[in-house]
C-alpha cells in the first residue's frame, strides 16, 4: 500500500510542477508576442511611411510617371506589410500551439 500512497504524491507533485510550467510558458509567451507583434507593427509603419513619402516626392516632381510609380508603391507596401503578417502568424503558433511543449515537461 505504501507504494501506490507515494506514487500518488509523486504524480500530484509532477502535475503541479507541469502546471507552473505551462503557467509561466503562457505568461512569457504572451508578453514576448506582444512585443514581437509591437515591433512589428512599429518596423512596417515606419517603412510604410518613408515609402509613401518617397512616392508623393516622385508624383510631385513628375506627374506623368503617377502610374508607374503607385504600382510600384503599391507592390512594396504589400511586401512590407507582409512581414507584420509573418510576425502575427508566429505570434499565433507560440500562443496557440506551443512549439515547446516537451521541453516543458
């Protein structure tokens, strides 16, 4: 009887120690996307912004080339607004399916 009486204390041990583990993965998890998905956001603005300013400079200075130019504004912005989406799918994998799992246990 006093095997099964530690091995259930043993068990309750190990599951309290799995359970602080996922606690602080989660809470680390969560203040890690936040700031990746910030810095993000943070880097894409601020390119989309020289990029759009770059853009109105080369309108204003030459009306006739609008087209050209919005194109290929309009192809960059979508580039660089592609990292922020690269960044939020990362950040949805690290929350929702911890990748670490194992290491934790």
């Amino acid at each position: 009887m006093a095997p099964l009486a530690f091995a259930e204390e043993g068990a309750a041990a190990a599951t309290a120690t799995k359970g602080t583990s996922n606690i602080l993965y989660y809470a680390l998890a969560a203040l890690g996307c936040g700031l990746g998905i910030g810095l993000a956001a943070l880097g894409t603005g601020i390119g989309q912004g020289i990029g759009l300013g770059g853009a109105c400079e080369g309108v204003a200075r030459n009306p006739g080339a609008s087209g050209k130019i919005t194109t290929t504004l309009i192809i960059g912005l979508a580039m660089i607004e592609s990292l922020a989406i690269y960044a939020l799918v990362v950040v949805l994998i690290l929350i929702f399916v911890n990748p670490f799992g194992k290491l934790l246990q």
